[in-house]
C-alpha cells in the first residue's frame, strides 16, 4: 500500500473511491472506483451482504460516514 495514499486519507476512507484507491493505488480514483465496483458485482454473496448493513449501490457515502461524524 503506498504511504502517500494513507497519509493523504487519513485514519480511515472517507468514502467508497478512498477505499477502491487503498486496493488499487496504481490507478486513478475513477478506474479504482469501477474495478471496485466490478468487484463488488462479482463476488458471490457480496453484494447482498453489504446490502444488508446498509449499502446503497446509489450513496455517494458509505453509512459508516454518518457513524463517525457523530
């Protein structure tokens, strides 16, 4: 994982495209974020576990975001 990106994220990915830069930071978050996404699609079982915590394939923040705010 390349330090820069951890330094500049911080603690914690602030969203989903932060989170797809810390699995592929050789790519730009817009190719990062739809590997991600493919992924996300792909993997069996994936897609209605995350929905069951609370995933939107449509949010722009992921639920943890309010969490962490409050």
């Amino acid at each position: 994982m390349d330090i820069k990106i951890v330094q500049r994220l911080g603690n914690y990915p602030n969203n989903k495209g932060d989170l797809a830069l810390l699995y592929s930071p050789h790519l730009i978050r817009k190719s990062a974020l739809r590997l991600f996404n493919q992924y996300i699609h792909r993997a069996d079982g994936l897609l209605p576990a995350l929905e069951a915590t609370g995933y939107s394939r449509s949010a722009r923040h992921s639920p943890l975001s309010s969490w962490r705010s409050s």
